[in-house]
C-alpha cells in the first residue's frame, strides 16, 4: 500500500477504508475513523460529502491570498476596496470567502499588522488554508501579544523601532489577513509576478515580502 | 497569583511566558484532514449538530493534562467525539466496539 | 442598544465567569479605546451550550495600548481585541 497514497489518486480513495496511512496509529486516529464511519452508517454524513470536504479544503492554499495581494498592489481602487469591506473584494477574484468575516490590514513603514488568535486557533482558512503548526502551539499564541518585536525577530523580521506595531487577537467573529508593503524595484513585475513573492507568512504578518 | 488566575483557562494564554517558537510544520495527515472535514460538515448550514462555539467549549473542557498532551486534531476528535456523545448520536459501546474492529483489521493487538 | 462610539474609551470589567467565553484573560479590567463597530453576533457564551445564541451582541474592536496591559509593555506596541458589549463599560 502507498504511502503517499492521499497526495494524489483521488479517485482510488475508499473513504470507508481509512487504513491506507500506512505506521502505527495513535488511538485518537482510530477515534477518528470510528466516529466517522458511524457517522455515515447513521446516515449523518456520507461519504461523499466527506470526500468533497476534504478536497475543497485542499484547494485553498496562501495562493489565493497571495493573488489579492498582488491585486490590492498594482489596483490602488481594489486596494481601497479590499480595505474597506474585504469580503467584497476578495469575491470580486472568484474566490469563495462565506461565511468568513474578513478584514485586511495595510502595513506601511510607520505601522506593521500581526495577527494571531490566543484562546484557540481562528485563522482566514477559505483565504490561505489551514494554519501552519506554529500558528496553532503555546508559544506563539502566548507571546506575539506581550513581546510582538522578539517574536518578529524570530521569524527572521526586523523592523524598525520607529515602526509601530498592532497586534490582532481572533478572539471572536472576524477574521484578519495582511496585506504587506510591496517590496522596492518590483515596478516592472506582473500581477502574476508579484502573487508568486508572496507567502503566507507574510499575510499573517510574522515576515515582510522581499523581492528574492 | 492575581485574582481571577485560579478561574483562567488553560487554553487563555495570551501573555504567557513561553520558549522559542518550532516553526517546524508538518504536512497534513488524511485523517486530520478528515476530522477537519468532518467538523465543517457538522457545523454547516444543512446539518447544524456542531456550532463552533461548542467545540472550544469541548475542548477547554479536556483538562489541562489532556490538552497538552494532545496534538491539535487529537484534541478535535475528542472534543468532536465528546459532543456526539452528549447529544445522543452516537453511544459509546458503538464506539468502543467500532474501534476494536478497527484495531483488529489493522492487526493492532493494542 | 446603549453602544460605543469609535474613539470611546472602555475598560473590560473584571469578572470571571465559568464557562465558555471570548475575553481574554489578559485584557480583564484593562482599559482601551473602541476601534470599530463589527456589527451584530450570536452571543459565544451560549451557543457554546446548545443554545440559539440569541439575542445578538454588539461585537467591538478594542485597541489597547501594550503598557496598559502589562507593566512590561513594549512602546510602540498595540494589541487589538475583538469583544462583546456585555464585557464592557465606559472608562
């Protein structure tokens, strides 16, 4: 059996047949696949929908992000709109954002936006996907609120101290992405250009954009 | 310890001291993603058994030592787990007997 | 509905409740100025029990300057909470 069976092959998958992750299985992963498959014996969800889930998930990726950032930076009226109601403006890219209350950040030289969610883990996933691991532990959520600048430094961001820096805790209902400064000498570069400089880092706002 | 700290929740971290942050990630497994899916679909318009709200309620409700032990779809499952038992969807002798046929079809003696 | 203009000034009362809710520890009893106005939401705190969430809440964006809420605060440093009318009151 592959073990990289799920990165591909979607149409040999047997969701009701969940042992094809090949290793040793913690007991919340059995957990898992009991649950679900008396889910859909029940009739309280089907297969199908699962798999569907499941792939809609996976097609959203920091791309879509980056894609409206690249937007906001050669469209200074998509920019205005993307600020002022980001829900509209991330549907004008086809990109599907219900039920997410979405609002965007401009960072400038005198302000910089980083976002974060201390009591779990709220995050713009129909914008960039699932968060990354880091997102999600102890020591980011505990410290990007009282040390931001150190925190900043580890992820490799210096900033000036001249900068001043907000900090946003998804504590609730919205949900933050930011929209970073435009790195220098990119004057020349396509839309689609720029999108490929731009990571998901940088839209949750621990890193800067570089042009390299 | 300051008023209110013996009522702060273990998940209520914002603050805190903490080491270093492991910016090692890991690729989502198809079971995590399968609980992730599983969620969205209980919590979706059509279905409704599941609010988000009551999921972090379920998961503060793990315990301390549970919550760290866990990884992050660990806690899901059993918090998801916890909620379809509270509601009746599912009982714990289906349960139970669902993984025990898991484990042997896995040829998991444990 | 009684409500916060942007630019007022709140502080979050000092309560510990039991239960499920949205306002961080850290921000308890600590004083900061409404950043916007995010609308109308169930109310967290009972949907997290079953419950229809209603009536709904006025939900604010509350900017805390970081020396307000810690001794420790870096200048420069503003940290923005997302919380519900019931937790606040005018400062």
């Amino acid at each position: 059996m592959s073990t990289d069976h799920h990165h591909h092959d979607h149409d040999h998958e047997h969701i009701d047949h969940p042992d094809t992750d090949a290793g040793p299985w913690s007991e919340h992963r059995y957990i898992e696949g009991a649950l679900r498959e008396l889910l859909i014996e029940k009739g309280v969800v089907t297969a199908e929908e699962m798999r569907a889930q499941v792939e809609r998930m996976e097609g959203r990726n920091p791309g879509l992000g980056a894609r409206v950032v690249a937007r906001a930076w050669t469209d200074p009226d998509y920019k205005a709109r993307l600020l002022e109601d980001a829900n509209a403006a991330v549907d004008e890219l086809g990109i599907e954002i219900q039920p997410t209350h979405l609002i965007a950040l401009e960072n400038t030289p005198e302000e910089h936006n980083v976002v974060v969610c201390t009591l779990c883990s709220c995050y713009p996933r129909n914008l960039l996907g699932l968060p990354p691991d880091w997102y999600k532990a102890r020591a980011y959520r505990s410290r990007v609120v009282r040390e931001p600048r150190a925190v900043l430094r580890e992820f490799g961001t210096e900033l000036p101290d001249s900068t001043r820096i907000r900090v946003h805790d998804s504590t609730a209902d919205m949900r933050y992405v930011v929209l970073p400064r435009r790195p220098e000498d990119t004057e020349g570069m396509s839309e689609e250009e720029l999108a490929a400089l731009v990571g998901r880092d940088a839209m949750i706002g621990v890193s800067v954009v570089t042009k390299d | 310890m300051s008023e209110g700290e013996a009522h702060r929740g273990y998940h209520d971290m914002g603050g805190d001291q903490a080491g270093a942050i492991d910016q090692e990630g890991h690729a989502y497994l198809l079971w995590e993603k399968r609980i992730d899916a599983m969620m969205v679909l209980l919590s979706g318009p059509e279905k409704k058994l599941i609010r988000v709200d009551e999921l972090r309620r379920a998961i503060e409700s793990l315990g301390p030592d549970v919550y760290e032990d866990l990884s992050y779809y660990e806690r899901w499952t059993a918090a998801i787990t916890a909620l379809m038992l509270e509601k009746g969807v599912v009982s714990q002798a289906e349960l139970d007997a669902k993984v025990a046929a898991m484990k042997a079809a896995r040829g998991d003696a444990a | 509905m009684s409500g916060f203009d942007v630019g007022a000034s709140v502080r979050v009362r000092l309560a510990y409740p039991t239960g499920h809710c949205r306002t961080p520890f850290y921000c308890r009893g600590k004083t900061g100025v409404v950043e916007r106005v995010c609308g109308a939401f169930r109310n967290p705190e009972t949907l997290a029990y079953g419950q229809d969430g209603e009536p709904q809440l006025t939900l604010y964006r509350v900017r805390f300057a970081a020396n307000d809420l810690w001794a420790d605060g870096e200048p420069g440093v503003a940290v923005e909470i997302e919380l519900y009318e019931p937790w606040l009151e005018s400062a």
